[in-house]
C-alpha cells in the first residue's frame, strides 16, 4: 500500500508530460496545415511593384504584371496618388491594402499591399511548385523547460522594426518579458500588429539561427500579460514566412531580441529553405 502514492504521483506526472505533448503535436499539426492552405504562405508566388499609372496584368508577356493563369489581357491596376483602383471585365472598383480583398484571376488571388510608401500585388497561387513540393517541418525535441514564466514590465514605447525590403517602420511595444534562460539574465521585446491585437508578437534570433534554425530568426506569439507574468513556450517558436517563399517581406529581429543564448526548442531551419534569410 505504501507504493500507491508513489506510482500516483509518477502517474500524474506522466500524464501532465503527455499532456503537453500532445498540445504541441496539436500544434504544429495546425501549423503544417496553415502553411499548406488553399491561402496559405505556400501559395506567395508572386510580388509586383506599381508604378505610378497603368499596370496591366495577364498571361500575355507584354503585362507590366505577368501571371501563370487567367486571360491574355486580364485587366489594369491604376496607381494614382497613392490609392489603386482595378479595371476588370467591364467593371472599376477601389482597392484596400492589407485586407482580405482580392481579385480573382482563373485560380490565381490578387493581393494589394503596402510597405512603407510602396504599394504592390501580391499573388496567391494554389498550384505554386512551393506549395506541392512541400516536405513538412522539423523541429527540436518537445522540452518542458523552454516553456517559461517570464515577469512582465510595462514600458511602452515604440521600436524600429527594419523588414528584408530594407524599410523601417515604428512599431508599437507596450514593455518587456525579463526571465532566465540557464544561468543567462535575458529580455525580450515585443511587439503589438495592431492596436486591438490580443497576444504579444515576438521577433527574435538567437545563437541557433543560421545553423540549425532560420538565419533571420524566429517568432513567437504569447497571450497579453496577466497577473505580471507572461508565458513564453519557446516549442512554439516558428519560422517567419520568408523561409519558405522570396516573395514575402518579413520583419527583422529589433537588436534588443538577438539573444547570446542558444534556444534549442520550436522549429528547425526549413530544409528546402526556398526564401531568403534576410540578411
């Protein structure tokens, strides 16, 4: 009888260690599927600068805007004074940047976006060679450890983030995530995508990337504080999409978040690695 309490707690630990692992094999389940989406980063198959004016797009060679499906002459994005609009099939219409609205060439989406003062299309191609030539993710072993209770300060401010275009943007940091790593004092900063954004955005490098993890470095979401804690789970720590695709413009790490510790947990450098590292 005096055994029970023993396997009790051997059992309940088990259970807990299983429990979480199978959280992060959810996990990255999700994150394999996101990837390969019919929407989905796989798809980026494209990127066009507009200049000031008409850009035509089509199959036909002659398109400033050059597709793999559609019409010859599909029709025209006009850049006029900062806003575009598209002309196509007898029909005019403004375009938002940013936003869920796209134009519909054959299988093909049309995206616009916009960074800093350049605005662009970007092309979503369900049958991109990247998306079917996928061959899934690697990543490091499942360490309970790396997931970590950091102390949150609030200290908002507003950090240059530098992206892979070279341009700068301000962006919005409501303070930092102090916690202890080995015998290693560290912080992390991040960032909020929008004002109304419901987790913290980490972006970060640490003294893996470039050997066994993306050479740019990693990101990392996090629910907002509570009670003055945050929890980092550094397994769930993931690639940006410029690792799979040349045609994304990823963030790069603040140099406040390029940590002189190695974090061997999350995912492991993509081994086509078909993107640029953004260096």
């Amino acid at each position: 009888m005096r055994t029970w309490p023993l396997v009790s707690v051997v059992a309940v630990a088990l259970a807990a260690g299983s429990a979480y692992e199978t959280e992060i094999a959810q996990w990255r389940h999700a994150r394999e599927a996101g990837l390969q989406a019919e929407n989905g980063w796989l798809t980026v198959a494209g990127l066009f600068w507009l200049r000031e004016g008409g850009n035509t797009f089509g199959v036909d060679a002659a398109n400033q805007i050059v597709l793999p499906d559609g019409a010859a002459r599909a029709g025209t994005f006009e850049l006029r004074d900062g806003k575009v609009a598209v002309s196509m099939a007898g029909e005019h219409r403004q375009l938002e940047p940013d936003s869920s609205d796209f134009v519909q060439v054959g299988r093909l989406k049309l995206y616009l976006i916009k960074r800093g003062d350049r605005l662009g299309i970007r092309l979503k191609d369900p049958a991109s060679p990247l998306r079917r030539e996928f061959h899934g993710l690697q990543y490091f072993p499942v360490r309970e450890e790396y997931r970590l209770s950091a102390r949150w300060v609030a200290e908002p401010r507003r950090i240059p983030i530098l992206n892979v275009l070279g341009q700068t943007e301000q962006s919005e940091c409501p303070g930092y995530a102090a916690f202890k790593l080995g015998d290693k004092e560290l912080k992390l900063y991040p960032i909020l995508e929008d004002p109304r954004a419901q987790e913290l955005f980490f972006i970060f490098r640490d003294q893996t990337s470039g050997k066994e993890t993306y050479g740019a470095g990693r990101f990392l979401d996090a629910d907002l504080p509570r009670n003055g804690q945050v929890v980092l789970d550094f397994n769930k720590a993931y690639n940006p999409p410029c690792a799979f695709t040349p045609y994304a413009t990823c963030p790069l790490p603040p140099p406040e978040n390029r940590l002189a510790v190695r974090i061997e947990a999350g995912e492991r450098k993509y081994g086509g690695n078909a993107g640029h590292d953004g260096r």
